[in-house]
C-alpha cells in the first residue's frame, strides 16, 4: 500500500532494538483518513470471504480493527489483557507475549461475543515474532470460529512471525513488509 509505506519513510521513527515508532499517525495519534484506507484496503483482500466479526488486542489494535469492521459493516471485538468486574466469567483465553513491552499477560474474550458460526478477520498494527496473533487465533479455535486470516498494517518482515504464521497455513496480509531498517533511520520494503 503506496500511501502507507510513503507515510512511514515520511513520519516513522527506527530507534534502537528494531523498534519502528510510528505513533504520530497510527496508534497514539491516528489519521483517520490513513485508517479508512487501510480499512477499505483489508475489505478489498478479503471481501469475499464472508467476514462477519473482526478481532484486535488491545490497545493499539482498535482504532484500525473498527475501521476494518466498518468497511465490512460487522462488529469488531477486542481481546483484553485484564480481566474487569463488568466482564463475564466465561471467557477464552490465551497466553501472549508482548515483543514491545516485554512481558507476558493473558488475554481474554466473552464467549458470549464470539461463536462457531463466525468467520473471523485478525487485525493489528504490527507483526514482529506473532505472538499476539497466535493469542488471537487460539482464541478464535477455542470458539470454534472459523478463522479466514489476519491483516497486518505493518509487518517485521526481518523477524520471524510471519514466516511462522504463512508456514502454519494461516493467510497473512500485510500491507507495508518492512525488509529493514537501520538505527540511521533508514527502511526498506519488501516488494
């Protein structure tokens, strides 16, 4: 996606550890029109799979998942990393480890919000090691949902998440693969 990858080379910032800091347009400060690109671009790969809910983490997934599920016009549910009083207690769960923050957490979905008869789209922002999205496919499996693939904003193609996923059989669309990227600030994509 053209309009992405000039918008990372123009405003996303490499810093030490191969972090990609892209928060000044896609998940701190968001633009809205970049998001319902990205939203009709994800429509586009995968609307004739029948997608009837799409699935983020929290935090930095939601703005685009709902733009995603806004072209599709399905809801968009969001897996939590904390369990809340107003949440039911019968959830899926899923264990995640977080490559940014470094840490391990569990993560949880209502059953009441997620079921076999759903065909799911996995959404996030980045894939690095695709640990998040293996949290949300187990939990996307433990419904009995069937998953149709995940998109992917920007994906570490220099790591291993998404050779782990496409070798797994998952469908990965991603739409910026960033080959590498140097401390300089220099990026380079994969075409």
């Amino acid at each position: 996606m053209k309009v992405l990858k000039d918008r990372i080379l123009k405003d996303g910032k490499v810093f030490p550890g191969n972090v990609l800091k892209v928060d000044s347009f896609l998940n701190h400060q968001m633009d809205i029109e970049l998001l319902r690109q990205i939203g009709e671009e994800f429509r586009n790969r995968y609307g004739d799979c029948g997608v009837t809910k799409v699935l983020t983490i929290e935090a930095s997934g939601i703005g685009i998942a709902c733009f995603v599920a806004q072209s599709f016009g399905v809801p968009m549910l969001f897996a939590k990393k904390n369990k809340t009083k107003n949440i039911a207690s019968d959830v899926y769960t899923a264990k995640v480890e977080s490559y940014t923050h470094g840490t391990t957490y569990d993560i949880i979905v209502s059953k009441e919000f997620l079921n076999k008869d759903d065909k799911v789209l996995v959404i996030d922002d980045f894939l690095a090691k695709g640990q998040a999205l293996l949290g949300l496919i187990n939990i996307v499996e433990s419904a009995g949902a069937e998953l149709v693939g995940t998109g992917i904003v920007i994906e570490k193609g220099f790591q291993d998440g998404g050779k782990l996923l496409r070798e797994s059989g998952v469908r990965v669309e991603s739409l910026a693969i960033v080959e590498s990227m140097d401390d300089n600030g220099n990026i380079i994509f994969r075409n």
